[in-house]
C-alpha cells in the first residue's frame, strides 16, 4: 500500500492544474439539472466562496431551495428574474425583457471579483426560444475572468455554448417513476412525499 500510495501522490504531483474556472453545462431531457448545479453551489459555499445565481425562467413562487439558501445570505447572491413558465405567460416581449434583464443581473455577477461560482439557472431555455442573442452570450461566457465557475441549466442545450464548455452532464431519462405523476408537493422527511408502500 505504500508503494500506491506513493505512485498515487507522484501522478497527482504531476498533473497540471488548470487556471481557468470551469464553465459546466447541465441539459438534456431528464430530471436534476438544477438540483446538481445546487449542488455545487451548496459545496462551494462550504469551502467559504461567495456564490451567484440567477434564474432566468422561474418564477417568484417560494422553492425549496430558494428558502434554504436564503440562509447564506451574506455568502450569495440569488435573482429570481423569470415570469415564469413560458406557457404561462403566453407573452414574448414580457419574456424577452424578463430574459434580457436577467443576463443583466449575469453580467454583473460576472464581473464581480467576489463571486467565485455562478449558476444561470434555465439559461438554455432563454437561449433555446431566442429571448437572448446567442453571440453575445456565448462571447460572455467564453470571455469569463479566470477564476469564474460557470453553471448552465436547462433542456437543449446551444450548440455553440456546447462547443464552448468545459464540462457536460447530459442528464438522461432513465426510467418512468413507480407511480403516476403527481403535482409537486413539499416533500416529507422520508425523501419524496409518497406514502409508504406499507400503507
């Protein structure tokens, strides 16, 4: 084991460390992009980084995960910019100025030296109905300050912003879940609001 162990530190030694903040993309059509990018975030606050986020397609209803950061206020920076569902609003221009003001808020997070992760959360979804200009965007990200992380969310993912990454977590449908689908719920202690099987 030593000998592993040695050989093990030596390759770790030996590698080279990238400068450059990661820009990750979560897409495709399963569940958990933004849980995962939450997830990153909820890291990097524990390693002490002051973190960004910016939801471009959400709406101001009360989320989970919403209420649970609001306990780091003084480490992150959360915007709630969308109108929500684009079904709902069933208005482009109120779409495409909700989209555009966002970016603006994503701007501005990028810019500050402070932020070290920022998750731009359904970015792809403004950029997949062209509520956005996918130049400028994709300019913006490329041309991020060295020590940015960068999290992109939401189903169909550009493929210029693809070509940009540095790392993608296509999120695939694995399976159909074990019961009919149901509305969202606050979820139960247990883990998923279902009743037990035993019932």
């Amino acid at each position: 084991m030593i000998k592993r162990k040695a050989a093990q530190d030596a390759e770790v030694a030996a590698k080279t460390t990238l400068a450059k903040g990661l820009l990750i993309v979560h897409t495709g059509p399963g569940k958990g992009k933004s849980t995962a990018a939450f997830g990153l975030a909820l890291r990097a606050l524990g390693r002490g980084w002051r973190v960004g986020v910016v939801q471009f397609i959400k709406g101001a209803w009360e989320t989970g995960e919403r209420t649970a950061f609001a306990r780091f206020a003084d480490q992150m920076v959360w915007r709630t910019m969308g109108e929500g569902f684009t079904w709902e609003t069933q208005d482009r221009a109120r779409d495409v100025a909700a989209a555009r003001a966002a970016w603006g808020e994503a701007e501005t997070m990028m810019a500050d030296p402070t932020i070290r992760l920022l998750v731009l959360d359904e970015l792809n979804i403004a950029l997949r109905y062209d509520y956005l200009p996918l130049g400028e965007v994709v300019a913006a990200l490329a041309a991020r300050r060295e020590d940015l992380h960068i999290v992109v969310t939401g189903r169909s993912a550009k493929a210029e912003l693809l070509a940009i990454e540095r790392q993608r977590d296509g999120l695939r449908r694995l399976g159909s879940p074990p019961r009919p689908r149901r509305p969202a719920t606050r979820r139960s202690a247990r883990g998923y609001g279902y009743p037990s099987r035993r019932t």
